[in-house]
C-alpha cells in the first residue's frame, strides 16, 4: 500500500504541476491577446492599476484552480483504471 502512496503522490505532484505551468502560459497568452500587453508581474506594485491587478488575480487564479483540478481528476482516473481503486485519500470521500 505504501508504494501505491507514493505511485499517487508522484502521478498527483506531476498533474499539478504540469496544469499549473500549461494554464499559467495559456493566461499569459490569452491576457496579451486581449489587452495588447504582457500580465502585471507583480500585481502588488503601486503601478499596476487595482482594476489591472485585480482582474488578472481572479482570472489566473481560477484558471490555475480549475486546471488543477481538472488534472487531478484525470491522474485519478488513470490510477483508478490501472490499480481497481482510487488513492487512499480519494477513497472516503462521499459523492
């Protein structure tokens, strides 16, 4: 059972990870494409607008989120088809 953690931490560490940088690119994409220029770097910075640094918080931090998400469902689907059940702290949780 403990190599199945580990199988799992790896497959859900390498999901988040790799959703996170792929909708962080897809984000900064997206913002060039509909303001002509690049995202604040640093939203905090008194120079960026509230409306600026606002707006591009909430719109990358659901996309990050929902991709994450996504991801996750996708890895635990995958080790769910190649062990029979889902990782140990996917299996309580009451639908």
């Amino acid at each position: 059972m403990a190599s199945g953690s580990k199988v799992w931490s790896l497959m859900g560490l390498g999901a988040t990870l790799g959703a996170t940088m792929a909708a962080r690119k897809a984000m900064t994409a997206t913002w060039k494409l509909s303001t002509g220029k690049k995202p604040p770097s640093n939203p905090e910075h008194p120079d960026v607008s509230l409306a600026e640094a606002v707006t591009w918080a909430v719109v990358s931090g659901v996309a990050v989120g929902l991709a994450r998400m996504f991801a996750t469902r996708a890895a635990a689907d995958y080790y769910r088809r190649s062990t029979g059940h889902l990782p140990a702290n996917l299996q309580d949780v009451e639908v």
